[in-house]
C-alpha cells in the first residue's frame, strides 16, 4: 500500500498517527515479505491480500496504538511484552513513538511473524483435511 498514514487515519489525533506511522516503518522493516491491507481500520500484514489472513494488525486506539499478533500465544517473548488471555491472540499497547522503536519489541514482531506464517500453514491444513472428501472403499 503506498497511502500514507495521514491519508489512511486522517480523524485520528496526531500523536497517535505519529505513532502508527512508527509502528509501520518497523513492521515493514521487521517483515519485508508480508503483505499489507487496510481491513476494519486496522493495517494488516499477512502472507496474501485478503484481511482474514492476517498474522499481524496495527490499530488506532484511544491515545495508543495496539499492535496485534492473530497466533501470539507461542510466540517467544522475553521482555513480557504480550499481553491478552485469549486461546490464540496476544497484542502489545503502544504508547509513544520511542517504544515502537524498542528492540525487544522489533524481535517480537519478527518471532510473531514467523510463529504466525507456521500457526497459519497448521491451521489452514487442518482446515484442508477435515473438508476433503473421504474416498469410497
């Protein structure tokens, strides 16, 4: 996508579109390969253009931005980053443009997107597997 963040979230206050403008340049950065997509005024990064594959999403909040991970739990993560207490999704509160500039966070997006892309393939071959037609004997 080649939209700005301005143009993307233009009623979001400036503090927070500086922030996701952060948080965008280090998830490209992080994850050359992902595809991104605006879905339900979320940025998205997934392994295609559709919003449902998404492995990892980038939103406006209140005064934050939250940065999801679809198949955070598995994911490593040292510094205690993550939060939520869901079966599968994690997400991570960010506050200002410094924190998205972390380190540790960097590595958590990297290690979210590869225990994501793994979760997703597992996932969409189980999905595969219970839908295929079962051979006559």
């Amino acid at each position: 996508m080649d939209e700005t963040i301005d143009e993307l979230f233009p009623t979001t206050p400036d503090a927070v579109r500086a922030i996701l403008a952060e948080v965008r340049r280090v998830a490209r950065d992080a994850i050359p390969g992902a595809i991104e997509t605006l879905y339900h005024g979320a940025l998205g990064y997934g392994p295609n253009g559709s919003g449902s594959d998404r492995i990892l999403y980038i939103a406006p909040q209140n005064g934050y931005v939250n940065l999801g991970f679809f198949f955070g739990v598995g994911t490593p993560d040292p510094t205690d980053l993550l939060e939520g207490s869901g079966k599968r999704m994690r997400h991570v509160k960010i506050r200002t443009v410094l924190a998205a500039q972390d380190p540790a966070l960097i590595r958590l997006i990297q290690e979210g997107w590869a225990n994501g892309v793994r979760a997703y393939a597992q996932f969409h071959e189980t999905r595969r597997k219970r839908h295929e037609p079962v051979a006559e004997r």
